[in-house]
C-alpha cells in the first residue's frame, strides 16, 4: 500500500505540509493523481454529493473540472489535532457561458497511519464574481506559499 508523508499525528509544520500538498495537488486538475491521496474506500461529502472509493472520486473530479474551468485553488490550515485536519479554502473558475465563481469552503479531513485521507467532508459556497474581481490566477508562486487566503 502506497503511503503518503507527512503521517499523523500531526504538529503545526506536519499539518501546514499537507495542506500545501494537497493544494499544489488540485491545483493540477489531474484527477488520478489527486485521488492518489485517499485511501481505496475514501469516503467523501462534497456539498450535497456523497462519494465513496477513488474510482467515484476520480469520475467526481473528472466532471468537475470538466465543468469549472480554469479552477484555481488557495487552501489554509484553519486547525489540526491527531490525525484530523481543518482548512478553508477559496477557488476560482468559470464556467462554458463565461461567469467567474469564487467558491468559498471549509473541510474536514481524516487520515489513515500511512497519511491517506480516509474521510473529506467539505461544504462550499459560490459567489458570482466579474474577470476584473479575479484574485487568484493559477497555482501559487513558491514565495506566495502559506500565506493567508483574504476573508472575502
């Protein structure tokens, strides 16, 4: 079975270190290797959609970023205890017609001992927004890396 470090339980540098990963991941809209960070039976709530293994992981991810196109991520450490993480995160993308959507969110993620995300449960909120409104333009630069994502 593949593992993926840091492992928990996490510390603050361990926690940080694995939400950069999992942007840096996302942010490459490449389905099978993000869903490379969750366990075979990775169990999922994403808004109101419930998920369970990669395999609907990738198919979820597929339509996804088939639909929001140009999605750009940003993901901050909100908390972390043992072997569970909380972030909130904002992404950008538009859809076929031409509208940008700032989407706002916050998840919940749960690890296996070999670092594997065995539980995401994510709730997220679209705000239309115009292209001059844009602030987040593609994968972050390695001197933008932790820095705090803006409230609104």
């Amino acid at each position: 079975m593949p593992s993926r470090p840091p492992f928990p339980p996490f510390d603050e540098a361990s926690a940080r270190q694995k939400v950069q990963a999992a942007e840096d991941a996302w942010n490459t809209r490449d389905p099978e290797r993000v869903a490379l960070a969750y366990t075979e039976d990775s169990v999922w709530r994403n808004r109101d959609t419930f998920l369970a293994g990669r395999e609907e992981i990738v198919g979820f991810l597929r339509q996804k970023w088939a639909r929001e196109l140009d999605y750009a991520l940003r993901k901050e450490l909100w908390s972390y205890d043992g072997n569970r993480i909380a972030v909130r995160f904002q992404y950008e993308c538009h859809d076929a017609a031409g509208q940008w959507w700032r989407s706002y969110g916050n998840e919940l993620w749960e690890f296996d001992e070999e670092g594997l995300m065995r539980r995401r449960e994510a709730g997220i909120h679209d705000v239309a927004i115009t292209e001059a409104e844009r602030r987040i333009f593609g994968p972050r630069q390695e001197e933008e890396k932790g820095r705090a994502i803006p409230f609104r």
